[in-house]
C-alpha cells in the first residue's frame, strides 16, 4: 500500500514550532538543564580548578571503599507494588524529634568555602528553607555564631572532632550551645588522616600550595578566584592557622588516643543528643548506644579514610537489628548519588540519611543556586521512586521493598 502524501500546510507545522525562551543567565541555564546529581558533578568539574573537584570527589588509596559504597547501592533491586494509591505522597520524617521535611540532611563537610565562596552559608540557608538538617563541620570556613545568624530557623547540627586538648574541643562544643546547635555529632574514624592521594599530588594543603601545575589550572577558572580574592580568606574558622595538608592537620591536632572512657566524658559534658558517625561495625554500633549516644551514622567517612572499610548499606539491616530494643536511630551517609540510593538506605532500615558529595557537586556549579538544585533533584527522585513502587510514606518503607543480590533472609552477607 502506497501512503499518500502531501505538501505541508503551516496549521501542520505551527504545533511543532514552539521555542524556548532563552535564559540569559547561563549559570542557571546549565543548572536547570541538570537532571541528576552526576550532571551536578559535571558542572562542578569545569567550575572548579581540578584541586578543589578532586579535593571533594576523590578518595582513600586505590579508591575502593567508595566505589563498592556505590556499586552496592547500584545492586540493589527494588521491588515495587501495583495497583496502589499513590496520588499523594509523602516524604516528611521525624529525626532527633524534629520534623525534616526529607529525609536526608546535609552532612559536614570541610573547607566548603573552598569550593565556591558562598560555602556553608549557602548549604544552611538551602536547609532552611528546604526544612533538612545541616551539620557544620569542625573544620568548617565558617564561624560557628555566623551560620547559626544566617539560618536561625535551621535544625543545626554540629560536628565535632575531639583534639588532643579537649579544653579546645569543649570551647567549640560551648559555642554551639549557646549558638543554638540541638546536636552534637562526634565523628570517630578519623584515629589518623587517610592517605588522600589525589589531594597530595595536587598540593591540597591550607592554604592551597600552587604549584606550576595547579597555578595554570587556577588560572582557567577566573569565576573561582573572583569568589576566592573578594571574600574573607580562606581558613578553618574554628582551627587557628596551620601551614599543612588536611591529613598532617588531622594527625597533629586529633587524638588517636580516644576510647569509649572518652564517648563517655563527652556525653557528661553535653546535655543535647549526642550522636556517633563512623561506625563501622555491628559491635562498635551497640558499644556507641551503651555509652549514651542517641543515635550512630554508618559511615566509612566517604571512603576518604581507611580504604577497603565496610560498606555502611551492607552493615546496615544488621546494625539496624542489634539495636532494636533501644531508642538509638541509625543514620547512614557514603554512596549516595541518587533520591533511589535514599529510598533504598530507608527501606533496609535507616532512620535517615546523610549526603556529603552531593551537596557539594551543587555548590561547586553554582553555589546556592546549585545546593538548591541539588536538594530538588533528590526530592523529586525520592519523590518518584516511591510511587513507582507504590509506596505513599517514608514510614511504608519496609525491607520487602529491596532485593540486595548476595542477602539471605534479609541480612547482607558480607563477602
């Protein structure tokens, strides 16, 4: 049969012409077109000189521990249910007590003005109105008072590192008190700095050591050193001046000398909820909530420490049973790309989640533009998951709704 064809009229080709208004702003432009947090991180690596992106992206040694966090959320296989009703959704959940409007928060992260000059700034006033928490890191760029001022309204969380001079440790810790921080989050895998490879071949110290190298590459990025020379200098706002790399800095100034005698002098010291990030194991989770902390993160630190560590997703249905005749929550950060590795963290039991990268992907593309970005592509990825496995409530959740390739019964065997 021969199909007949005939000369087009404009009435046919009218509907086809329908051009986009051109945003002018091509900072936005190239946010907008953003799908994912990985078109996150493509931005970010043309915005950023390589020190600065290789400085966030990278890892420990080889780089295993990170890459198997992220294989293993890519195993996973969801295991949706049909014909429910999913016209509302609701991805609203309680933790430490207070509502987050997702659940996921922003978890702290060093030198963050580093990677573009709105830094910590632009991550707590994005949690604000987002309705997350933001955990300001020890080794933050900002003060302590500064940002608790710029988002007055945010569930703020401190992170802690505990220094060889606790007078020092306790004098942030009394600082976040009066500046209105609810939780302390002691982080306790950092004993010595991991051998961060790409930030010692590129000269990350504090501050950055140029080479010929990194100078030329700086150069190729005059939208970086406008924010950089136009603000305050870079530095660790809590931490006085130190002429090293981050690992030396961990090394000298942290205390490889702590036990849980010292979780528990911490926890006579602070009368708020005490959580514990970077357990690593199923022992280490229970010995944390005997020695009062209210809740631990499963975490291998992004695989920026020891290399090789246990995935915190694998660790996580056991972990989660251990704990179960406690109060104790169980958060999990590392590995986290996508609104689905979120989803999937829930339903194997989590309380909540953690994101670190991803939220600094979106601060390197575009600074509170792009952490906001970053917030709405998780939302929404979260969002959709859930009603394509037919789920309405982050508490609907359950491990029915996952199939971890190697589990038996539900538990991940560890290989």
């Amino acid at each position: 049969m021969v199909t007949s064809r005939q000369f087009p009229s404009w009435s046919g080709v009218k509907p086809f012409l329908r051009f986009e208004r051109p945003n002018l702003h091509r900072q936005q432009a190239a946010l907008d077109k953003a799908c994912t947090i990985s078109d996150l991180r493509s931005i970010a690596r043309t915005r950023a000189p390589r020190m600065v992106f290789d400085y966030v992206d990278g890892a420990a040694e080889q780089e295993i521990g990170i890459e198997r966090a992220r294989s293993t959320f890519r195993e996973i296989e969801f295991q949706p249910g049909i014909l429910r009703d999913v016209s509302t959704t609701s991805t609203s959940t309680t933790v430490g007590g207070h509502v987050s409007a997702l659940p996921f928060g922003i978890a702290p992260t060093g030198f963050t003005r580093l990677m573009h000059a709105e830094g910590e700034i632009a991550g707590v006033r994005a949690a604000q109105e987002y309705g997350i928490p933001f955990a300001l890191s020890t080794m933050g760029t900002e003060a302590i008072e500064d940002v608790a001022a710029a988002a007055p309204n945010a569930d703020r969380w401190f992170q802690l590192y505990l220094w060889r001079e606790r007078d020092k440790s306790m004098a942030l810790v009394d600082r976040a008190r009066r500046a209105g921080f609810g939780t302390l989050v002691v982080t306790v895998d950092t004993p010595v700095g991991g051998a961060r490879l790409r930030d010692v071949r590129n000269g990350m110290t504090v501050p950055p050591t140029l080479g010929a190298r990194t100078f030329a590459d700086i150069v190729r990025h005059p939208r970086w050193w406008v924010g950089v020379l136009t603000t305050e200098p870079l530095s660790f706002a809590s931490l006085d001046s130190y002429p090293g790399s981050v690992a030396q800095l961990i090394d000298e100034m942290f205390d490889p000398s702590l036990t849980f005698a010292d979780l528990d002098w911490l926890r006579n010291e602070w009368n708020g909820r005490l959580v514990v990030k970077g357990v690593q194991t199923v022992a280490d989770a229970r010995k944390c909530v005997e020695h009062g902390a209210d809740a631990i993160v499963l975490s291998n630190h992004g695989g920026r420490q020891l290399d090789r560590a246990p995935v915190p997703l694998r660790l996580l249905p056991e972990a989660k049973a251990a704990l179960a005749g406690t109060s104790a929550e169980v958060y999990l950060d590392t590995g986290i790309l996508t609104g689905g590795d979120i989803v999937a963290a829930l339903a194997l039991g989590a309380d909540f989640a953690f994101v670190g990268r991803a939220y600094l992907y979106g601060l390197m593309a575009g600074g509170r533009r792009g952490v906001d970005r970053a917030i709405e592509i998780l939302s929404a990825e979260i969002v959709r998951t859930m009603q394509l496995m037919g789920v309405r409530s982050i508490d609907e959740l359950t491990p029915e709704h996952v199939r971890v390739p190697g589990a038996v019964n539900g538990q991940v065997q560890h290989r």
